[in-house]
C-alpha cells in the first residue's frame, strides 16, 4: 500500500496498514487501517482561556506551563486559535501567542487552529508565518479557517472591507500558498521573510466546504470535532473522496478536535465538565462577555433550560469525559469511528492544576 508524505513529521507508516472500508462500503483505499491509541500521534489545542477571576498575563503562563508539560508528555503539536471579542480567550494575537509558547519549548510544533484567513491581508499572514517558522524552522504549522472567529459586529471592526465573502477563500488561499512557496518568474511580491520555507498549510473546517477544498488541493485537514460533532462523519468522507494526491500528500491525512477531560475518577470528570458545559450555556445564549471559565459546580440543573441542556450537549457530544480507563476506551472508540490519523486534544477546566493532569492521564493511557 503506497504511504503518504506526512505532514510535519506527524506520524510513522507503521501506522498505515490495510485500508479499512466505512461501516458497509466496499472499500476504496480512502479509510487508514484501524489505530491503535498507542500508535496515533495526540496534540494541544490550547485557546488560552481567562478564568473567572484571572486575566490574560495569567492566562499566557499557564499555556507556557501547559505546553511544556505537553512537550515532555510526548504531545506533537500545540496549537492556539483566533477569536476576538470573547472575554474568556487571550489568543485573538495568534501569531504572537504561537511564537511566545515556540520560545518556551524545544521540540513540540507551534501552529494555529487556526488563523482566519477572511480577516488578514494573506502577506500579512505570511510574513509572520515566515518570521516564526525562521525564528524555530521545522516546529511552525499554519492552520488556516474561513470563518470570523467572532461576531459580525466586531468583523466590521477587523476587516477593511466588512463585506469580503468567505466566497473569496480559494482564491486568498492560493494567494497565500504563492507567499510562502518557491517564487515562481516574473512575481514581484514576495513574503520576506516566508517565501520558500514551504510551510505546513493546514485546513480547518467545521462543515465539509474547507474538507472538500483540503481534498481538492491534497492539503492535511483539520476537523473541529470538539464543538461541530455533527458534522464529522460528512467532512471526513467528504475531504477522503475528493482527495487527490499533491506535493504534500499522497493520501489524506485528517486530524480531528475532541474534547477530552480526564481524572482520576469519572465522578471527578464528570465535575470538572461543568465548567465547559457554563461556558457553552453562555455562548448559545449569545453572551460572549461571559465566555470566561467558571468554576465548577455540582448540578447544572436549575442553571439550564430543557431545551439549553439539549442545545449544550449536542455542541459536546464528542466528548470523551471520565477515569482513565474510561478516557483510554472512549479515544479508541473515537479512532475507530473516525479513522483519525491524528487527535487534537482540547481540554477546558477551570484549574490549571486540574487541566494539566488531564493532560497527564491521557498521556498514561495513550502511551500504555
């Protein structure tokens, strides 16, 4: 079986054995062969949350102290993600987080999950993509998404032209790839520094637009499985059946978001999920002012509506929340279900301490 080029040293071919079909297809190549846990490389999202109480200078230290515990775990990627306007993440400087946390580790890669293309000048974009990858070469991902990371208030404040359509990401795309690719005859403007470095493009998408594109272009794609779990079984055939071999990639390479909070007991877990569960009773309710992680609480019940619980939990379903045990079993599963070929981890707690031993036990069961 012919082995794709992996995207930034992401994983072994030991990891590609036979295809495996979808559940009542007859096969076509696209499906990896089942995964082990062991086997399948697990990395960071990280948004940098402020918690109720704190602010963004304490919010920058913890991440440093997560990214390097995440170093040393084993953990491949760390990666931050653009939003503005939320009270309750510190990331909306993507590219100056990712070079503050590249300064603070040796070998885990740094990226983006991801920068929104519809708001930066592609240059923009990579010239501080080229200034980090020349800064810490061989450790900078740059995942891109099409959508504003915030509301349409605050994009008419981002953007020079309020108007500009996500219609226009293909062709901001290739403009962007023109920066940071070899330059061809005859093209005046060159991202200095970036072009050449070829750095790792990433596709982020939480519906199957961008994993068509990533298909169509044969670029890695990145599926945000920890909040638009719905949507994950039509992006991932969508971006395996469009997929067409590129100078990246012989064969796709998806990764997937899940949200994992891990403890020593599922009772514990099972506390400490309340705090993402607050947090995503705030957003459908449309108060982003109260995006800031809160404490957790022993019931939800009398905090929630009915019909607020059931929007909650369908935004959390992929959602992997107990002991270890449970937490090994629940990311084979989650393998299994998806032929992942590599996991993004996402963890939102409101201790450090409590967000840095998920982070722990994962490790521990990953690696038994």
């Amino acid at each position: 079986m012919e082995h794709h080029r992996q995207p930034s040293n992401a994983t072994t071919d030991t990891q590609h054995s036979a295809a495996r079909p979808a559940p009542g297809d007859a096969g076509d190549g696209r499906w990896p062969g089942r995964r082990l846990l062991r086997e399948t490389p697990l990395s960071v999202l990280d948004l940098v949350p402020i918690a109720q109480g704190s602010t963004a200078a304490e919010a920058f230290a913890r991440s440093r102290a997560l990214a390097q515990r995440a170093e040393a775990l084993g953990f491949h990627r760390y990666w931050v993600a653009e939003h503005h306007n939320m009270a309750g993440i510190a990331s909306s400087a993507t590219a100056v987080v990712i070079g503050y946390l590249a300064a603070h580790t040796s070998t885990i890669r740094v990226g983006s999950g991801g920068v929104m293309l519809p708001n930066h000048a592609p240059l923009v974009i990579a010239e501080q993509f080229g200034t980090l990858e020349s800064m810490y070469p061989g450790r900078i991902d740059l995942g891109i998404g099409r959508a504003p990371g915030t509301d349409q208030v605050t994009v008419r404040a981002i953007r020079t032209d309020p108007l500009q359509s996500a219609e226009a990401f293909p062709e901001r795309l290739a403009e962007l790839r023109s920066y940071l690719g070899l330059a061809s005859d005859g093209q005046f403007i060159r991202a200095v520094p970036g072009h050449g470095l070829q750095i790792p493009i990433w596709l982020l998408g939480s519906s199957d637009f961008s994993a068509h594109l990533a298909g169509r272009l044969g670029l890695p794609f990145a599926f945000a499985g920890q909040f638009a779990a719905e949507n994950l079984a039509i992006a991932l055939d969508t971006y395996r059946s469009s997929f067409q071999p590129s100078a990246e990639l012989d064969r796709p390479y998806a990764m997937v978001g899940v949200n994992v909070i891990a403890a020593d007991s599922d009772e514990r877990a099972r506390y400490l999920s309340t705090t993402a569960q607050q947090k995503f009773l705030h957003l459908i309710r449309g108060d982003a002012n109260r995006s800031q992680a809160m404490p957790p609480v022993e019931r939800m019940d009398g905090l929630w509506s009915e019909r607020e619980r059931a929007a909650v939990e369908a935004r959390l379903q992929a959602s992997i929340i107990g002991g270890p045990e449970t937490v090994r079993a629940g990311l084979q599963a989650f393998l299994d279900q998806t032929g992942a070929d590599e996991l993004m981890v996402h963890t939102d707690v409101y201790h450090p301490e409590d967000r840095i031993r998920s982070y722990e036990l994962v490790a521990q069961v990953w690696r038994a």
